[in-house]
C-alpha cells in the first residue's frame, strides 16, 4: 500500500520579522518581552479610528528574502484587509496582502515558490484551568512574513530540508530569528495523496491543512502521519475531508480542527488606511540597495566551503548553520592553505567540543583562542612541531590563556622532540631495559614493538615523534 498513492505537499511559512516597531505602530516589537500587554497602543489593540502607518523595515526584510530566492519583486503592491472574528483580532480584520504580494515566483532548495507577502501578527490568547481565556497584545501587530510553495513537495524529509533552509536564510539576512519553538516561525503543511498517474497529471487529491507545528520534527512527523491517514482512507474507499487539522505532540497524531474556509469567505478588500507602493520607484527598496547589506547566502556558502576547502556535506553543514565557526575557520586557514584539513578536524572535534565542555557559548569562538594562535597551533602541528597528542594538550591549556601557542607547548614540554641524537638515547635505554619484549619482538610477536614505542613516549612525556621513536627502535634492534 506504500506505493499505492504519492504524497504532494504544499507548504504555508509564517516567519516573525525582526524589526524594532511593530508593522504599523510605533509599539516595540519584542517576541520575549514577559510581561502581558507592554507593547500596545491603540493601533495595534484594534481601536476603531485608528491609522495605520507602514513599517520600511519590514518591507526590507521581505524584499531582501524575495531577492535571495530570485522572486518577482511587485512592481505595484497593496495591503489587503481579511476579515473574519476572532478575539485575537478585535478590528475584526487582519491587514495582509492578497492580490498584490511583495514578491512572487522564485526556488529556495529546488523548491517553487508561489508567493511572499507580508502582514500583521495577531495577538495571542491562551485558554487558562479555570476556563476563562486571556489575551495578550504584544504579539499583536508584529510584521509577519508569508511564504507560499508550489505543491512540488512529495515527501516529509524534504519539506523539512526546505524548511531548515528557509530558517537558514531568514538568519543569514537578519529578518529574524525563526526558532520553531518559540513560534517566530510557524509552518503549516498543506498534504494530500493521489494515485502516481494522476499525481504526474497535477490532479491532486483533497489536501488537509495542518498546523501547531513546533519543531522540525513534529513537521516531519506529522506529514508522515498524515500521509498514512490519507492513504489508509482512500484504500478503504472513503474521502479525504478537506479541513484543518492539527497536530497532537503527545499522541503523535492530527485531529480535525474546523472545516477549511476559502479566500471568498473572508470578503478580502484592499485597505485603504495604507498607500499602495510602486517599489520600483523607492530607490531603497531596489536590488542594490537591499542587497549590499546581506552576507554570503548559506548555498553559496555551502558551495564554496565544498568546493575551496574540499570539506565533506556534514562538515559544510556545521560550518554553514553556525556562521561565527565559519568566520573563524576562514580567519584560520587564511594564510596557511597546509592547514586546511587539519584545521577543520580540529576546530570540528576538539575546539567545539571543549567550548561546549566549558560551557561557553559559540559567539566566544574568536576570543577564547583568537584565530592568529589557533592557526599558529594547526600549523606546528603540520611541522610535527606538535605530535596530535601534544597538540590536543595545547589547545586545552590554549582554552583559558591566550598566549602563542609556541610559548605554551614550551613551557609544558610538549614541543616534539625530532633531535635524532637525543632520542637515540633514550632509545638505547628502553632497549637495554626490555630484553624480553625485544626478544619476543625478534620472534615475531608485531605488538611487542607498539610497546616499546609507548615506553619511549612515556619517557619523553608524550613529546616524541612517534615515527622518529619506530625508526630507531628498528635501527637500535637491528644494530
Ligand atoms: P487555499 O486556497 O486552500 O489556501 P492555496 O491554493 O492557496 O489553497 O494553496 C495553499 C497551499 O497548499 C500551497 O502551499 C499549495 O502549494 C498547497 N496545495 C494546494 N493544493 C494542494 C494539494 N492538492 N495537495 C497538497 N498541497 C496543495
Ligand atoms: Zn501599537
Ligand atoms: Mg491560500
């Protein structure tokens, strides 16, 4: 039955921008503030008679997106009122946009886009034991992106991917912060089943709509779920119920909300308290101007880090997700192209391992081992100035003093020790005292020589070169 039917999802992103005033009031715009009703005016609470007045910023941040995917930026663009009642919008309307969104078209992770508008949060309203509800306007006017895609998606894993990417670049361009959790980024997932022919022939199946979405792992568990639903209803002969549904954590299930409403329902009209845009006539809004503030994107990025650094897809991945890693790295290996495999090995292993043992956060990358000694570290290594032993033991004492590198593994005996004289010594020491691993060596027995080696690193404290060490040992046994 697996087979039986193709899924093919569309999805519905919201995301919270990151500005400093709210979409169209001067309130503040703070998704953490703790406490209820701080940042509230009567623009934002709904009051009759009030006007709104539009948000530059939050027009930024949406173009700034629709640049990066390659949208259609709207010439001509308006605001729309969609009307229903709900007590979380008490002006009985939310300003959005319908006929005219900022941006349209575009691919984000081989993914067609629809559409990309902007509009107001709403507020939000919790339903507490003692049955009476609350609601809370700080949220209530905050500029709210809305990414519409195409319904090219046909399994869970990949709408996942792309909604990671879209965190991804929501970040990268400081539009906004995106955690799922905290639902400044909200996905809704738009499913439905059908047979392969059809699907090929774009003859869809009814699609459920499902929201309450609160991680990356709930969107993929709920797709799937939902998936299995479906399928298991069509095999039975039965419909598919066109509705909302929503997404239970703990059962690990969807439940049907309400029945699906449709655009007419919501009598959209165009708002006529806010003045409609020709983008293309603000100089600010265009490509130049939008763009000379964005970093890198993270796929070009990714490209890069593949291509110049020779790094594998899961190695690119960490360096990518965490831009201020990747900047240190690049700050890194800038002189030296010898440490490039090294230095990704180690900053991936042991220096991120370390911070999080310290539990230092990863913005303290660049100032616990500033990148100067960490690429002077990498490099007395490449020298086999360090032993990995030695060199692991230098980024420790590294982690809490900033000094060269050079001076530290100095001080604590760690330098390698590569005098073929000196070690010879020692050598012929370690073979005058082990007569019996050196005979059972003789006889053939391969880890008595592993022995010896270890003798030798024990007795130069880790700091001799282990290929120096074998070569002698050889050299002395065989005399
Ligand atoms: P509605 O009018 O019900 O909101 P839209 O046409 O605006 O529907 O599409 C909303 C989302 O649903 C889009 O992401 C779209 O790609 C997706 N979608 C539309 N039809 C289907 C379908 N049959 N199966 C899965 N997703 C769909
Ligand atoms: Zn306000
Ligand atoms: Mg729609």
């Amino acid at each position: 039955m697996d087979n039986k039917y193709v899924a093919t999802i569309g999805l519905e992103i919201h995301a919270e921008l990151k500005t400093a005033s709210k979409m169209f009031c001067s309130c503040k715009n703070d998704p953490d503030e703790p406490k209820p009703n701080q940042n509230i005016c009567p623009v934002c609470m709904g009051h009759p008679g009030t006007l709104p007045v539009l948000n530059k910023q939050a027009i930024k941040h949406v173009l700034k997106i629709g640049y990066a995917v390659n949208g259609n930026i709207a010439d001509f663009t308006e605001w729309d009122r969609k009307n229903y009642f709900y007590p979380d919008i008490p002006k009985g309307y939310q300003i959005s946009q319908y006929k005219y969104p900022l941006v349209s078209g575009g691919e984000l992770a081989g993914i067609k886009l629809t559409r990309i508008h902007l509009e107001e949060d709403t507020a939000q309203s919790t339903h507490d034991i003692h049955k009476k509800s609350l609601i809370n306007f700080n949220r209530s006017g905050v500029p709210l992106m809305e990414l519409v895609t195409e319904p090219v998606i046909h399994d869970a894993e990949t709408a996942v991917t792309f909604a990671k990417e879209l965190q991804l670049l929501l970040r990268y361009v400081g539009a906004g912060e995106a955690n799922l959790e905290k639902g400044e980024m909200r996905v809704e997932a738009n499913i439905s089943v059908a047979s392969p022919e059809n699907t090929l022939a774009q003859k869809f199946g009814t699609k459920t709509e499902v929201k309450n979405l609160n991680s990356f792992r709930a969107v993929e568990k709920a797709i799937a779920y939902e998936i299995q639903r479906q399928s298991k209803l069509l095999e039975r002969g039965e419909k598919v119920v066109q509705e909302t549904r929503g997404w239970d954590e703990n059962s690990g299930t969807t439940y049907s909300q309400r029945l699906k409403e449709s655009s007419h329902d919501y009598r959209y009209f165009p708002e006529p308290d806010i003045p409609k845009l020709k983008i293309s006539e603000i100089s600010e809004f265009n490509k130049e101007n939008i763009t000379k503030e964005t970093k890198e994107l993270p796929w070009i990025k990714r490209e890069r880090f593949t291509k110049v650094f020779g790094m594998t897809e899961k190695e690119v991945a960490v360096f990518v997700e965490q831009s201020e890693v990747a900047d240190y790295y690049e700050n890194v290996v800038k002189d030296n192209s010898k440490i490039i495999k090294l230095s990704t090995n180690y900053i991936l292993s042991d220096y991120l391992g370390l911070l999080k043992k310290e539990g230092k956060e990863i913005s303290k990358i660049s100032t616990t081992i500033i990148a100067v000694n960490f690429s002077k570290l990498m490099t007395m290594l490449e020298n086999r100035k360090l032993s990995s032993r030695g060199a692991k033991d230098t980024l420790a004492i590294m982690m809490n003093d900033n000094s060269d590198p050079e001076i530290l593994a100095e001080k604590n005996g760690l330098i390698q020790k590569n005098d073929e004289g000196e070690i010879k010594k020692i050598v012929e020491e370690i073979v005058k005292n082990n007569t019996s691993v050196v005979e059972d060596f003789k006889k053939g027995k391969a880890p008595a020589l592993q022995f010896l080696i270890g003798q030798g690193m024990k007795l130069t404290k880790g700091s001799a070169n282990p290929e120096l060490l074998k070569k002698l040992i050889l050299e002395v046994i065989n005399a």
